[in-house]
C-alpha cells in the first residue's frame, strides 16, 4: 500500500479518523507499513515499548502466559491496534503479538513521535484521541488513583472531560484530562501543574471544587466536583436571550467567585458562558475551568483563552491584572440580555481592532428596558483601556448593590461588618476564611474593601 492508501485507510479508524489533515501527514511521516509472515512474533511479553502498530491487512492473535504457557485472549484484524501503551507509557509489553495470516502492520516509533511532538506539539492530540479510546473502552486503564473513569461527558480546546467515581466515598466527580498537545508545551504544561494546587485551595460555592491531581499517561488530570446540570452556553442556545434580573444574578455570582480567586492572586482568563454551570437543583452558580488560570504576569507571549469574550490587553499578549476578568462579564452580560457578543469581525476590522476601537452597541436597541445600572455595568466592563473599568470585582458587586441579587428568591441574606486595625488584616482574613470552610455548601459571598475610618 502507498501512502495514499494507507492515509485513506486510516481515515476509517479511530482515532486516527477525527485527526486534521496536517496532524495525520505528521504522524505518517514517523510511521513505516510493514509486511509479516505468518508466525512472526509481533510483540513478546516483557519486551520493551518501543512502537505502536496499526494493522492493516491481515489478524494476529494476542496471547498471555498462564502457569509458562501461552493462551489466547483475542484475535485482531484491520483497524485494531496493539501496543498503545507504547506511546503512553514507554511501559514494557503485557502480552505476545503474532501474525494469524500472512500481515501488513503499520509500526509508530515512539521515539521517532516523540521528536516529531517536540517539533509540533499538535500532533501530540493522537495521544489525547488514543488514551480517550482506551479509557472509554474500560478495563485496567480505567483507574485514575482511587477513581474509576466512566463516560466521556465533554471535550474543548483545553482536553476530554469525563465522569467518574470514588467506590470507597461514594462520590460521583468530574476528570478532566490535559490535552496531550498542551503538555509539550513546557511553559503551559509547568503553569498548568503549579495552578492546579491553588486552585484546588478556591474554597467558594460558586467555584466548582478542585479535588485531586494527577499525573498519568504522559498527560494530567484534574478531579474534581461533578455539576448536574446545564452550561449557561446550553440555557442559551435554548432560550436565545435571559432577562435583565436573571443577567444580574448571574453575573454578579461569577463576580464573587472571581473576587474570591483574585484575593488570591488567581486570574481566571476565560470566562464565557461554556464555563459557567447552573444546577439543576437552583443551588449557586459555578464557575468551572480554571485550566489556564494563572497569577497576574507582567506579559504574555502566547496568551490563550476565547476571542470573542478575552480582553484587548490579554489578546495582545500585554501585562494583565484582575480587570481581565471583568472584561468579560460585561461581554457575557451583553450576550445574555441580547442574543449577540458586542463585538466582531467586519469587513477591513479585526476582532481585536474591533474591541480596540470600543464602539459598544448599546443594549437598548435590542432591550429598551434595560436599566441604567445594567446599561452602564456593560459599558464601563468593556473599555478597551483597563483603566476605565471597574478597578475589581468588589467594584463590580458594589455596582449592583449588596446581597439580594446573589441568592435564590425566598433565601435571606445577612451582612456583616468587620471593623478591625490594618496591622491585624492577615489574621482577620485567615479567620474569615475558617468562617466560610465552615459553612461550605451553602450560599456564603465574602466582599471585602479597604475602607480609612476617620
């Protein structure tokens, strides 16, 4: 078979069927068919992972050693493949591989994919696609720690998320698996591996809760709490636009959540409604995918997160503070009230140099009734100058007024007042973050300013 032919018949098999075109050209490039005799020891128990091999015409038969002797457990034929774990794990071989028939196997050098990785880190996705295909297939891989992995229950730009389960807590969670094309990336892989640990200290109801870290089949993974319910992308798509009260609630839990993360120095990045969770049962809001989260930098060579919903400053790649994420909530309060983001693309204009100009649409054309304070939250979120935005998210809460907008009708809210010496700040704080572990699970907002008393 030429490589024409080989790349056509690869389009059939998963996962090499949902590869771009380019990813796939990489991976024949370090790929090589090879023809077998009938008999040919393939793979031997114990020998090292040096390969992974595709069959392409013929069978083998898998065999393991029971008590010294040889016993079959499957036979293979066109598309299946052996060895995966090659690729993974570098582990060495479980079982015996040999030709039923007369075979055409096409062998990936794990070493020749890896070189070819470090060069162009998206052809490292087929690692993603090949452990996605084993994990939903079961059996031993499945296991994560003490989790067992279940169904695929989502995937994005950032990696495949799956369900879960703790036998021994009985508790059901989500697992996110890093796309193996952002592992090679060192910069991001690194940042990644550090956040995941302060984002699993976030402690606030409207966070989704980081439980467990975990570094496995040459990728990482994020446990954590299991949301039964729709994204606000999902709502929606259904509904086309929320009302102006909804908006408000809505936003202003996603502030609080982020005001809690900026206090400690996290910065989300990419907040946009595919990240924003809504119970079915009408508990808190959550605000999920922290994966490319990251402290306040002086700048960023390779920024990432959404166009449509990321800041100027963030997009050019310039210093960015905590005002990258109120940039969004203004663009997200825009979307839910009308249906439409505030900026585009058009004919001669970027995106960027759309959001640049700051021509913002005003919200009463499409809603007339829309509030003063509302109209305003909008336009003063999505300045293209940080400067001329809400300094912070307690900005952004104060905007709107306290309590009432951030719980469900028929919840009371009560405020409290701290009036404590500056020299005693850090304690304070550690008490008040005691006082809401405390009272995990239920609907607790912290807002703190610095106010002088005279």
């Amino acid at each position: 078979m030429d490589r024409i032919e080989i790349e056509d018949f690869l389009r059939t098999v998963e996962p090499f069927d949902v590869l771009a075109t380019d990813v796939l050209g990489a991976l024949l490039d370090c790929a090589v068919a090879r023809t077998l005799p009938k008999d040919h020891l393939l793979l031997e128990e114990g020998g090292p992972g040096d390969a992974l091999y595709v069959v392409v015409q013929g069978r083998v038969q898998v065999r393991v050693r029971d008590n010294g002797r040889p016993r079959r457990v499957a036979f293979l034929t066109a598309g299946d493949m052996v060895g995966e774990m090659a690729l993974l794990t570098g582990e060495p071989r479980t079982a015996d591989v040999v030709t039923d028939t007369p075979t055409t196997v096409l062998e990936i050098d794990r070493e020749a994919f890896y070189d070819v990785c470090e060069h162009d880190p998206e052809v490292a996705h087929f690692l993603t696609e090949l452990l996605g295909k084993r994990l939903r297939a079961g059996g031993q891989i499945s296991q994560l720690g003490n989790y067992q992995v279940l169904d695929e229950i989502g995937r994005g730009g950032m990696g495949i998320v799956f369900a879960g389960y703790h036998p021994r807590l009985r508790r059901s969670v989500a697992i996110k698996m890093l796309d193996h094309a952002h592992v090679f990336d060192e910069r991001f892989a690194a940042q990644f591996a550090a956040e995941s640990a302060v984002v699993a200290g976030l402690n606030h109801p409207n966070i989704v809760q980081v439980f467990d870290h975990h570094a496995a089949y040459g990728t990482q993974f994020i446990v954590m709490e299991m949301i039964d319910g729709p994204t606000l992308a999902d709502v929606l798509q259904v509904r086309g636009t929320l009302d102006e009260a909804e908006t408000r609630r809505i936003v202003l839990q996603v502030a609080a959540a982020l005001q809690h993360a900026h206090a400690r120095g996290i910065t989300h990045r990419d907040i946009k409604p595919e990240n924003v969770m809504l119970p079915r049962d009408g508990g808190p809001i959550k605000l999920m995918d922290f994966g490319i989260a990251g402290p306040v930098v002086d700048h960023d060579d390779d920024p990432i997160g959404t166009p449509g919903y990321m800041a100027p400053e963030q997009e050019r790649g310039d210093p960015i503070d905590e005002r990258v994420d109120v940039y969004p909530l203004g663009v997200m309060a825009f979307e839910l009230l009308t249906g439409e983001r505030p900026f585009f693309e058009e004919e001669g204009l970027t995106l960027l140099e759309a959001k640049e100009r700051g021509d913002l649409p005003d919200v009463r054309d499409w809603r007339p009734e829309i509030s003063d304070a509302m109209r305003a939250f909008i336009r003063r979120c999505t300045w293209p100058d940080p400067d001329r935005r809400f300094p912070d998210c307690g900005a952004v809460l104060a905007h709107f007024g306290d309590g009432p907008h951030l719980v469900r009708p028929g919840v009371r809210a009560r405020s409290v007042m701290v009036v404590f010496d500056p020299a005693e700040a850090e304690a304070v704080g550690d008490a008040i973050d005691r006082l809401v572990a405390g009272l995990a699970g239920r609907a607790v907002r912290v807002s703190l300013a610095d106010h002088a008393l005279d």
